[in-house]
C-alpha cells in the first residue's frame, strides 16, 4: 500500500488537497508531513470560557511542534475554532460519532480543563499516554490527574479561596498543561470575508477613520444577576462619548439585550448604533473588530475584544477580576466603595451592592484614557 496515513493531510476517505491539487501518490509527495504526536483538549462550555482557553494553543504548539491537535466541545463554541492554525479537528461532544470515534483513538497527550462530570467521563474514558486536569476516579467523583490541577479544583469547591486568587485563568491553565508561563493570546482569527463583512459594516455606518468607535456590551449571562453594570451608568457613559468626546458608539448584544439596547440607544442620534449580529458568533466578532475601544462586563465580549487586540473597559461585580489576564490592553473598573457581598452566587440581596456603587465617572475615566492612547488615520 503507498498510502501514508500518518500525514496530517491524510483525510482517509476522499483525496487530500495535495492529490488534488497536483494529483501527486503518497510515495512521491514533498508535503509528506507525519504526526509525531496527538493531542485531544477537551474544553465544553460556556463559550467565552472555550475562547478564553485557546490561550494554551501557541504554547502546546511549542512544545509540540508537529502535534495533530483535536479538541472536544460543544455545538456553540464551534465557530471559535473557524480559521484557528492550531486546531486540526473539532468534535461535538454532543454527536454521536465523536464517541465512537473516541472509543478507538489514542493520543499521546490529553488535557481536559474543565472539573465536570461530563467533561471529566470523557477524559477518563479516552485513551492517552498522558493525562492533565480533570477526570473521575473509581466512585464517578471528580479528581485531578496531575498536581497542577489542584489549585483551580479546590478554587471551583470554595468561594473564599476563588476570592483571594490573585493569578489570572491564563497562568493557572497553562500550569495544569505544564507548558512554559508566558502571557500566550488568545486565538481568535477573522478571515478575508469577515474582514470584508467589518469594512462593508463600517461604511454603511459612515464610520471615518478619524471617528474614535466605541463598542459596548451592556449584557451578560443571567447566571449571575450582577455581573451587569447599571442601565443608567452606561446611558450616562453614552452622553459623555457622543458628546464631549464626539465618538460613534456601537451597543453589542444578542436576542436577550435587544430591549436593553433599544432602551440605551433611545433618545440619541446616529452617533448610537445597535449591531445586529443574529447571523451568529462570527458575525459578532467581525463588527466588534471596527471599535477601537470596548466597553463590557465579564462575558463573552470580554474576551473576544482581548483576542481581537482591542482596548478594552471591563466592569467587574460577583466575579473574579483577578482571573483576567490584562494583556496591557484590559483595564479592570471594581467598585472603589464597597467589596461585593454575593461572591459567585447567583442572586445579590443587597440594595446597595458593588455594581452599583461603580460610578459613571469610573468608568467614562477609564475609556477616555483609552481613546487617548489611540492614533487615528487624518480624515479624508
């Protein structure tokens, strides 16, 4: 048999694209490359957190040079993984076929970064030389394969140690991955069609070169009623942009912030613009990628802004502020008037809480200092 089957191009039931492009046989072929090791990352939900993890991506390439990686999550986070060069294949773990498919593999290394039941089955079920994070011991309980998962586990069981964590999510992952500590970005890459879709928004908004555009996110996941900041902060935050600083806004949300957003966007002129961005995630990334700074809560947006390089605002309530790596570009606004009384729970009793008492100065400061530090193109 002259197929090779250890190649990375090697797709197993139709030609690879190097056949087709020259119609070259396996024995004769220069772009012979054989996989040395295998990888599998299992990484389910939510989907900012999937994003957010993709962190560990450049430093297991480096570690691993001719690594094929897979990683395992579910059907939402998906689209993240669309023109990723690290990640050679992406399996739901909410198909079929990617059990059976699990059943059969072996890979030199797997690494399951979520202490989850679900998650940690999978992980004990494959098949692996080496084991990191997560999986069950012998009474179906979550355990730790390696020392280095220790830490995060006992930071997911106790709030009080989750509080006085003072390392970002990005350290603490790449420790239990045993890869080099370095501040490795997060990989989110826009094709030329995406590209395309963001200039082609940016013209039908008449947005200049010259114009400062800030994009904000005033939702987050209902999981943690205070993770959003105050309607009326961020509509005081808007009159201070359109206003006094002459910037284009751009409020970001899906289905569930169309009614906020409507509500912030009431009374102002063209300079408010509400996306719409029900075509998907990668839609959303594509326009959030014509702001020159971004303005939001712990969420999904947080994330992608990072990864997309933006400047970035983050408002900070019931969670972790500390677990957010800054890259230089993220500036964390926490109130300076009270710590929060509901750590991680899902509902605050309090009537004055930490959201709050987070002042429209505090954060209009923080974007104006941002759009400072921006050098625009002279209008034409």
């Amino acid at each position: 048999m002259i197929l090779r089957r250890d190649c990375k191009h090697f797709p197993g039931d139709r030609p690879c694209l190097p056949h087709k492009q020259t119609g070259v046989h396996c024995d004769k072929c220069d772009l012979y490359d054989p996989v040395k090791d295998r990888i599998l990352i299992i990484k389910l939900d939510a989907v900012g957190d999937v994003l957010r993890t993709t962190c560990i991506l450049p430093g297991l390439k480096e570690k691993f040079p001719s690594a094929e990686v897979t990683w395992v999550t579910l059907s939402p986070s998906k689209e993240i993984f669309h023109a990723n060069p690290y990640v050679h294949r992406v399996l739901l773990y909410d198909e079929p076929a990617t059990i059976a498919a699990l059943s059969v593999e072996k890979f030199t290394l797997l690494i399951n970064l979520d202490a989850s039941v679900k998650s940690s089955a999978l992980a004990s079920y494959c098949h692996a030389n080496e084991k990191l994070g997560y999986g069950l011991d012998e009474h179906g309980k979550v355990d730790c394969f390696n020392p280095e998962a220790e830490i995060w586990f006992e930071m997911g069981a106790f709030d009080d140690i989750k509080k006085r964590n003072k390392r970002t999510y990005q350290e603490l992952m790449l420790d239990i991955c045993r890869l080099r500590p370095k501040n490795f970005e997060i990989v989110l890459n826009l094709t030329d069609e995406e590209l395309r879709r963001a200039e082609l928004f940016s013209k039908q908004c008449g947005l200049l070169p010259s114009v400062t555009v800030v994009g904000i996110n005033a939702g987050a996941s209902p999981r943690w009623e205070r993770k959003r900041w105050t309607p009326e902060g961020y509509r005081e935050v808007i009159k201070r942009l359109t206003t006094r600083d002459e910037c284009v806004v751009i409020l970001f949300g899906g289905k569930s912030e169309k009614e906020l957003n409507l509500s912030l966007s009431a009374g102002f002129s063209s300079d408010v613009i509400i996306a719409q961005t029900d075509s998907g995630l990668r839609e959303f990334f594509a326009l959030l990628s014509v702001c020159d700074v971004v303005v939001t809560g712990d969420t999904l947006a947080l994330h992608a802004a990072a990864a997309l390089r933006k400047k970035v605002v983050a408002i900070f309530g019931p969670t972790s502020a500390a677990e957010i790596e800054p890259y230089g570009r993220v500036e964390k606004i926490v109130s300076t008037k009270m710590e929060c009384q509901c750590y991680y729970k899902p509902v605050c009793t309090q009537e004055v809480n930490c959201m709050n008492t987070i002042s429209a100065d505090q954060v209009y400061n923080a974007v104006r200092g941002k759009i400072k530090s921006i050098t625009h193109s002279p209008a034409t």
